[in-house]
C-alpha cells in the first residue's frame, strides 16, 4: 500500500511505521527504497543537501572529513554512503570515505535510520539533544550502535572544514530537536522545525507543540539574513522569505483555530469552516488540511 509513495518525501511517523516492520517485511522495504535515489545539490563551501527519502541531510565535507546532518532511513545508508563518495576527491573508488561525525536533529525515524550504519561501518560519532537518545532507548528494535554518544542540552560547536557548526536546541517539532548553523558558508539546517511549503508535522505525543514551534522560527529568522541558505528537514531549499511565510501561515491558522475555539466551536466544525484559501496548497499527503487542524485544535 506504501509502494506508490516512494517518490515523494517521507515523513515521521511512516519512517517509525516502517522501521518498525523491518523485521517481519524486509522485502517489502528493500522494494519501497530500491527506487530511490540519492541527489547531491552544492550549497556552498563545504557544503552539501543530499535528498533522497526523509529528511533532508546536510553534509560538510572537506578537508578535516566528513560531518552529515541526519541519515534518512536504514535500507538508504549505502546510497548515501556512495554519494557522499563522491564528494570526495578521492579517485579510488573501494575506498570508503568514513563519515566521521553525525548529528540527530530528532529522534524521528526519517532522520536516524542510518545511525548503526554510519556508526558501524564509519566509526562515526554520532552527536544529538539529550532527549533523541532517551526515544531511541525506548525502541527496543534499534541496536545500541543506533544511540547518540555524545549527547548535550542546550548545543554544541563543532569546528571544522573551516567552519564553526552551532548546533542549537530549540524545541516544538519534538522535545528534543536541533538545527545547525554554519557560521561561515551562512547555511541553517533546521531539522522538522521547518516544512518548506508544506503543513508541518508537530509530534504532539512526544513533546512537540504548535506555540513553541512558532517562537523557534521565529527565533531562528532573527539570527539569519536574506543571504542565507536554508536546508529544510522536507521540501527544497529555502531562504528567509520562504521561513517566514512558513510561519505566517503557522501564526495566521494557529490564531483562526484559537478563536474559533474561543468561540466553542467543536473540532468537526473548525474542519468545515477549514484554512484561509491562500493556506490551502500547503496540504500534502502526510499532513492534510484536516491533520493539521486537527493539531491546531489540540496543541495546548
Ligand atoms: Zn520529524
Ligand atoms: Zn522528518
């Protein structure tokens, strides 16, 4: 029933969903992913945006190796693994080239599915919010070398490729999220803290919320400029504009759901009244109109 997904994006709780039947319907994954491909796309000195399905990942790679940003789903890692080859001015092409850091920006299954792979077969480190590994721990199905080794609070800095990365927690996608921010080369990644012309997934039921969503954005759109380049956690690239007519969008329908509850309208009625008509495109198949309404009405 999944097949015909496999060319757009996939989200959070699908990746989970599927991760979680790795073990029963391996076939089955193997056919989901076997079309996928890997896209390289330069974004500036040192680095890249890898798409393939989940989450988009972020790369730095230069002369100090090889740092990624998430590593979508299991059965991809040796996709990524190639394209990340190639990045590399290496010419022999048996050797891999080891990924040596990887940061979580959550705990979602879209963005960690290649943690044992990178750990494993890369010696990576893999670096992540104290709260990314506490959710990994409670899945039972992920083995040990899917965990976070160095895990903080509030961020970290990570200096290389004549970069600094601050890597940030901000909260409301989960309880546990973090962008990245290259000072030098001006590019943020934001993990699921931005959905580029799509409704967002906020993950209620493990710490997300609506309000603290829109105060991170728009947090974050203070310590950018119009140059920057902004890696989404789904949809393509992005600059400030685009960030900021995401969480217009975000202000705008949270603020009509509020009245309309303020009013005692029942969520069955906010779903037919639905979103202003210039909101309307931002429906996808994951987070539909009425999904998001829906989360609009709960998020307290
Ligand atoms: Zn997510
Ligand atoms: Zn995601």
């Amino acid at each position: 029933m999944f097949s015909h997904f496999s060319n757009l994006p996939s989200m959070s709780v699908w990746g989970i969903f599927i991760a979680s039947i790795f073990s029963t319907n391996t076939a089955f994954a193997q056919d989901r992913f076997a079309k996928v491909q890997i896209t390289t796309q330069a974004i500036a000195n040192n680095v890249y945006m890898l798409v393939g399905s989940g989450g988009n990942i972020g790369v730095s790679a230069g002369h100090d190796g090889i740092l990624i940003i998430d590593d979508q789903y299991a059965p991809l890692a040796p996709k990524i693994q190639a394209a990340l080859g190639e990045l590399s001015s290496t010419q022999n092409t048996d050797e891999i080239v080891p990924v040596k850091y990887v940061i979580n920006t959550h705990f979602h299954g879209d963005h960690v599915g290649g943690n044992a792979h990178f750990h494993d077969n890369n010696g990576a480190t893999i670096f992540a919010h104290h709260n990314v590994r506490v959710r990994l721990l409670d899945n039972a199905a992920l083995s040990q070398s899917s965990l976070p080794v160095v895990t903080y609070d509030n961020g970290i800095s990570i200096h290389m490729n004549e970069d600094k990365l601050n890597v940030m927690h901000f909260a409301g996608h989960t309880d546990g999220d973090s962008v990245v921010l290259f000072e030098e080369a001006n590019v943020l990644h934001t993990g699921d803290l931005f959905f580029n012309g799509l409704f967002p997934y906020v993950d209620l039921d493990n710490g997300g919320n609506v309000q603290a969503y829109i105060d991170s954005v728009n947090a974050l759109i203070t310590q950018i400029d119009e140059q920057t380049k902004i890696i989404p956690g789904h949809g393509p690239l992005a600059t400030k504009a685009d960030y900021q007519a995401f969480v217009s969008m975000m202000e705008a329908t949270y603020n009509a759901v509020k009245s309309q509850k303020a009013q005692g309208m029942t969520l069955a009625e906010v779903l037919e009244i639905g979103v202003a008509e210039q909101y309307a495109s931002y429906d996808w198949r994951f987070i539909t109109e009425a999904r998001w309404l829906a989360t609009l009405y709960h998020s307290q």
